[in-house]
C-alpha cells in the first residue's frame, strides 16, 4: 500500500501531541482552548499599504522643485 509521508507525519505529530496530554480529551481541548486565547499571528492593517500606494500625487522634491508625481512620470519618460 503507498504511504504518503506528508500523512505519515501528520499522524506521528497529531500521536505526540495527543501523548503529551495523555489522550485525555478534556486536557487536549483545554490546551486548544488556551491556545486560542494567544494567537501566533499578528494581524496586519493591509489598508495603510493600499492608502500608501493611491496617494501617488503627495508633492516630491525632483531638483529642489516640488512636483507631483504626474509630473515624475512626465519628467522620467522624457529622461529615458
């Protein structure tokens, strides 16, 4: 029969972790419960970066003139 290692290894984790409780439920739903109660992620405010990306007319300094950033393109494509 083919044994796929992925599932292989899912199911020597799921024993360890299931060992370390004893193969109490209640203490394995405990431990699940206090988990969830700190998250590893963080959650991250992707709406800064979008705010950041479509505020493309904020003045810049392009040879001690300020120009919006039409303008840089402008200038830009003309350079090159």
């Amino acid at each position: 029969m083919y044994q796929d290692e992925v599932i292989k290894d899912v199911w020597k984790n799921r024993e360890a972790y299931a060992k370390r409780f004893h193969h109490n439920l209640h203490e394995i739903v405990a431990d699940i419960q206090k988990r969830q109660q700190k998250p590893l992620s963080r959650i991250v405010d992707k709406r800064r970066e979008v705010r950041g990306a479509m505020a493309c007319c904020e003045d810049q300094r392009i040879d001690g003139e300020m120009k919006d950033c039409h303008e840089n393109n402008q200038a830009a494509s003309r350079i090159n």
